[in-house]
C-alpha cells in the first residue's frame, strides 16, 4: 500500500518527529510504500492564491505532486501539536490547497455548496496523532475536541475515508522518558492495527516537545 504521511512541526528535535519516524518505520518494516512531507523542512508555502481556487485551475506543479499523491494514497496518516486547538498554519495552508475539489471530494449535480460533498479520497483509513501540553481532563471541559470535529467530521468524512482514527498524547513538556517510550509504542501500535498486518517492537529514540 502507499501511505501518505504529513508532519507538521518546526523543531526537528520534538517528540512530533519521534512519532513520524516510528510510523515511517513501522511501515517500511510492513513493505508498504511511504510517501513523507515534513512541511517545515520543504517551506511549504501555505498561502492559497485566488487563482488556485476553481476546480479546474492550473496548479503549481508542487502542489500537482501532493494532489497526485493523496489521491493515489491508500492511507493517510498527520501528525502534528495541537495549537490554540488547531494545526500549525502549515497544515491548515497544506489542507487549503491540496484538499481540494476535484481531488478530495466533488460537489453533486444542483448542489450550490449547501449539501454534503461525495468522497473522491481512495484511502480506506486516516489517522491523526497531536500532541498537547494541556492535560486531557482540563482540554475536555474547557475546550472540548476541536480537531476531532475538524479531522473526522469536517475533512475525512466529506473526503470519502471513513476509517479514522486519532491518539492524543499530553501533557508532552512535563512526559518522562519512560513515558514517551510508552507513547511510541501506543504509536506502534495503531499503525498496526489500521495500516499494517504485522510489526515489531523495535523502540525509536525518544524525545522532548
């Protein structure tokens, strides 16, 4: 399978990273196919220009390639922190201009954009993992899920991917090492479950937020 694997986070030193070689690894160790964009190290440019809005529009050839490849992705996997209970700019730019009509979802015939969009995305599974620094009693009450509705409700499930799955790990700052050792391994772990048949347990290294 080719899995497409998006990260989203400035410091290459962060425990975000540690996640997205853990994924990288467990899947090469399954022989799928990985496809891998850390938006911070390429300079994405997150910026949607007015002329890339119509479906038909001529795009940039960059974003051509990330076109291509979500649609061609079997799975999709983003891993990013959870920001004022949202993704970096980054991401929310890569979503703007690479989840798009005519490549994740399509409008139906007489539909104005007042009804619900048909699924174009061939993945059959998506998956999401944050980290927050914020504990998860204080995130429910206060603020609730935010990018549970955004990921599940606003992108997959309009885009056509109806297996989904998300892990939040916090609080990241205050994290032992013993602690992230056990978060690389959940990580493992649901890779496993969504995208491969089988794995190893071989620990990556271990790191800060």
């Amino acid at each position: 399978m080719q899995i497409s694997v998006i990260l989203a986070h400035p410091n290459p030193q962060s425990f975000n990273h540690a996640i997205a070689e853990t994924i990288i690894a467990e899947l090469n160790r399954n022989g799928h196919q990985v496809v891998f964009h850390d938006l911070y190290a390429e300079r994405f440019d997150p910026v949607l220009h007015a002329d890339e809005i119509p479906q038909d529009a001529s795009l940039p050839k960059e974003i051509q390639s990330h076109c291509k490849e979500i649609s061609d992705a079997d799975g999709i996997v983003v891993i990013h922190p959870n920001w004022w209970g949202q993704p970096p700019a980054v991401l929310k730019g890569w979503v703007d201009r690479v989840i798009r009509p005519g490549i994740a979802y399509k409008f139906l015939e007489g539909d104005n954009g007042e009804g619900i969009p048909a699924g174009l995305l061939k993945a059959k599974a998506a998956l999401v993992f944050n980290t927050s620094n914020t504990p998860a009693q204080r995130e429910a009450e206060a603020f609730g899920d935010p990018l549970e509705t955004l990921w599940k409700n606003c992108i997959f499930d309009l885009c056509g991917v109806k297996i989904f799955h998300r892990e939040m790990f916090n609080v990241v700052i205050a994290s032992t090492a013993e602690q992230r050792r056990q978060w690389l391994s959940a990580v493992r772990e649901v890779v496993r479950q969504y995208l491969c048949s089988q794995g190893t347990d071989r620990i990556l290294d271990v790191r800060q937020h």
